[in-house]
C-alpha cells in the first residue's frame, strides 16, 4: 500500500458559512498554520465533508483502465480491474481507516485480452459481493456486432464469470456464458435471492428472452425460463412464460414480471426532504443514500456534444445532502479524464463516503452533520 501522489479530488464546501469557509481554506494555503489554527476555532462545525485519508493501491496506473467496485459487509474495498493480458485483477482493501491498511491482490484468468477488444463494443467489468459477505462474483462481459452498410445486422455477446472465496480470497469456481446455448444479447448480475442471474434476449425476429439461475458458489446453472415479450396496448409489453411448468420452480409465488423487476438493481429517489427544497442535489436525477438515511450522494455531470456526435463530458462531481439540514453540505470535484466509482459505508457510526479513481486511488471522506 503507498502513499498518495496524485490527489486531485476537490472539496467544495456548500451551505451555511460557506463563503467564509472557501475564504479561509484559500489564505490557509497561502498564510500556513497560523491561519489552519484560525479555521479551527471559528469555524469548528464548518466541514461537514471531511477527507481523512487518501492513498494508492499497489496496481499500476492506467488512465483509460475498466474497473469497477464494490464493498463488503464489513467495508473491506473490492477493486476489479481488467487487463490486456485477459488475466484480470482483483485487489482488496482491508482497515482503510488505519495508517498502513492491508491490501490482497488476485490474479484470475481466462479473461477478455487485449485481442478480443478491436472486434467489441468495449468489455466491462463489474463485481459483486453476496449479501453474506462470503463471495464475490467478478463479471467481464463482451458484444461483438456485425455491421451492414452501417446497420446493425448481427449480435453475439459472451461473458467470463469468476467466484472468488472472501475467506481464502482464493477463485473457486469460473465459468462462460457461451456454453449455455442462450440468446444474442446478455445481462449477467447478483439478484436479490443470492444467485448469479444470466437473463438473455434475442437480437432480431420477434422479441424472445430467457433466464437461468447459476449457483453459487459452483456456479451450476438451474432450470432455463423462457418466455415471449407480448404487446397488449392496454398493458403495454409484457413477458409470457413459453411454458408454465418451465418457469414455476424459478418463480415461485411470483409472476415473471416481478421476477424480472425483483433482480434489477434499484435507485434511492433523492426526495428526502426534496420537496420544495432549492438545494442542488434535489435536482440531480438519482441518489444513493447512507444507511442512517443522514447523507445522500447524487452525481453532477456538464459537458456538450461533439463534433462528431459524441459527448464530451467537461465536469464530474458529487454533491453531498444533509437530511437533517435539508442542504448540500459540500461537493467533490473529480478530473474527467479518469474513470471513478463511489460507495457508501458506515463503521463504528461515522459515515463514509469511499471515492476509487482509476481502479486503484481511494478517496475517504467522513459525512458529519
């Protein structure tokens, strides 16, 4: 584990003394610790979005690197890192909290290289950890589209699953999608009932879908339910089982639409006393919360299309809620050219909001009321 050396996460401080408070960080960089001693005693409740540590994990940097992150039960830090050897990586950060925190590095094979990629629509990576705490699932997903005078005539996707042991933090089991004889297009995640859901459809012709439940941790996949996509203009589209007997074990109780509604993730409404409120983060789309419900996170985003069409994105930030102040409390400039992901954590009764850019540097801020 090192120390920082690219620290470029930047607090801006928002609601109640703000002004005063920017103003004193500016001559704090100027005037030294006489002034730092200053900020401390008139304005003791004024940071309310506090950095308090900052550091690198050992993988090398890479500005254009595929990442993705997750936490465990117990706030260790997962960073799932693709590489152009096909040998992806995953890194764990335990006692992020402490001076020296313990990192642990996996290698896992037979992965999308470097070879597969002129051919994609771009690989991702993502990991997820059962709600036990016990496994994480590490995702890399790939298309390959056939184009016909400039028309999407073709798909195939594939995906490499991976089970990593968080005891061991050994790989215990891996697996591809290929083999399971599915539809063109893949949706692989973690549902809510502890199983790796491969839910399918189909590309062109009429509109198909399937799923099949993989075990964890062998990753065995179960029964496959199939079902057509119906339109019934007073319901709209809606899934229809090909075949009753089929689905019922996977189903249950449920019908298929809330099945399929059930293991899609789902998004905090940022409405927490929103309502009325002219703060910044109630116009933001979606939020995520802490779970004491004091602190939601949303996403800022500006940029202006392109040239050629695309969109070039000019300022990334997170906007920080107090519900109890019904205010934004700060917000967290991130460069935009390097890929971050965030997440929310509680340990001993603080709340954490942890920043990785780039795969491998970790930002904690500590969310105070």
């Amino acid at each position: 584990m090192k120390g920082s050396d690219e620290s470029f996460s930047q607090i801006v401080h928002t609601g109640p003394l703000a002004a005063l408070m920017n103003i004193f960080v500016g001559l704090c960089r100027r005037s030294g610790l006489l002034v730092v001693v200053l900020v401390a005693l008139v304005l003791p409740s004024a940071a309310e979005v506090v950095k308090v540590r900052d550091f690198n994990l050992s993988a090398p940097r890479d500005r254009n690197v595929l990442f993705d992150m997750a936490l465990t039960p117990s706030g260790d830090v997962l960073s799932f890192i693709a590489k152009n050897t096909g040998e992806w990586q995953l890194y764990r950060v335990r006692n992020w909290l402490d001076s020296r925190p313990l990192e642990d590095k996996l290698f896992l094979a037979g992965f999308f290289s470097k070879k597969d990629r002129p051919d994609t629509d771009g690989p991702t990576a993502r990991v997820f950890v059962t709600a036990d705490g016990a496994y994480a699932v590490c995702i890399g997903s790939a298309e390959w589209t056939k184009w016909v005078r400039g028309r999407a005539a073709g798909v195939r996707s594939d995906d490499v699953i991976s089970v990593v042991d968080l005891t061991t933090f050994k790989a215990v089991a891996a697996t591809r999608t290929r083999a399971f004889g599915l539809f063109e297009i893949h949706d692989v995640r973690l549902d809510r009932e502890g199983h790796v859901l491969v839910e399918t459809l189909s590309f062109d012709g009429p509109k198909r879908g399937a799923f099949v439940q993989l075990a964890l941790p062998s990753l065995t996949p179960g029964p496959r339910c199939s079902y057509d996509w119906i339109r019934d203009p007073p319901m709209g589209e809606h899934p229809q089982p090909s075949s009753e007997n089929e689905c019922r074990q996977l189903l249950k109780s449920m019908t298929l639409q809330q099945y399929l509604d059930k293991g899609l993730p789902s998004f905090a409404s940022n409405t927490h006393g929103c309502e009325g409120n002219h703060a910044e983060f109630c116009h933001l789309y979606t939020a995520d919360f802490t779970a004491d419900g004091k602190f939601g996170v949303a996403v800022r985003t500006e940029g202006h299309d392109t040239l050629f069409g695309g969109w070039a994105e000019t300022q990334f930030s997170y906007v920080i809620f107090s519900t109890a102040k019904l205010a934004d409390i700060g917000e967290i400039k991130e460069p935009t050219n390097d890929a971050v992901e965030k997440a929310l954590t509680s340990i001993g009764g603080h709340d954490y909001l942890l920043v990785l850019r780039g795969g491998r540097h970790l930002d904690v801020f500590e969310l105070r009321d």
